[in-house]
C-alpha cells in the first residue's frame, strides 16, 4: 500500500503558535510515561527564526521535561512543515532526534 502524504496546513502564522499549549490527549512515545499528567509543550520564538520548544509532563509529582529547536523545513512556503530536534538524552546533547512537526 502506498504511503499517505498527510494534509499540511497552509498560511501558517507563527506568532499565533508561539505560547504554551496543553495537550488533552496524546499517543506517548517510547521515551514518555505512560500515566504522565499535566503535559504541555511551551513555543517560543528565537532570534534565528528557529522555535525553542519544551515539552514537560509531571509522573508521580517528578516534572520530566525535554527541550528542543523546531524550524521550518522550507522557510520561504507557506506550508506549516517543520522539522523539531531534540537532544536525548538531554543532558548529553550530542545525539540529536530528529522528526517532523
């Protein structure tokens, strides 16, 4: 079968995603806790038009958290394509993971 190419939102406002975003419910990745609470994912803007993202979740009252760089896969499209990469573990950041956002 095929591979389905995914729809990808056009005209995306960058500005209007920066902020703090609190997921309702998610499909946890194998680095993530299974019964996490409180999980949401901060946005800013950097200089470099790059995006500073945190992503955090509290697991019997321990905060986990893991930070990372999303950037436009083609900065002059209008399309909402983004790469994020993420350094794992986070206190040795020499082994990026990268996936698309």
């Amino acid at each position: 079968m095929a591979k389905k190419e995914m729809e990808v939102v056009k005209g995306l406002d960058l500005n209007r995603y920066m902020g703090r975003w609190y997921k309702i419910a998610s499909f946890p990745s194998k680095n993530q806790s299974k019964n996490g609470s409180n999980t949401r994912a901060t946005y800013t803007s950097k200089e470099d038009g790059s995006i500073h993202v945190l992503n955090e979740t509290w697991t019997d009252g321990k905060r986990g958290f893991i930070e990372g760089t999303a950037y436009k896969i083609d900065p002059s499209s209008d399309k909402a394509k983004l790469k994020v990469k993420f350094y794992v573990p986070p206190f040795l950041p020499i082994f990026p993971v990268v996936g698309d956002y």
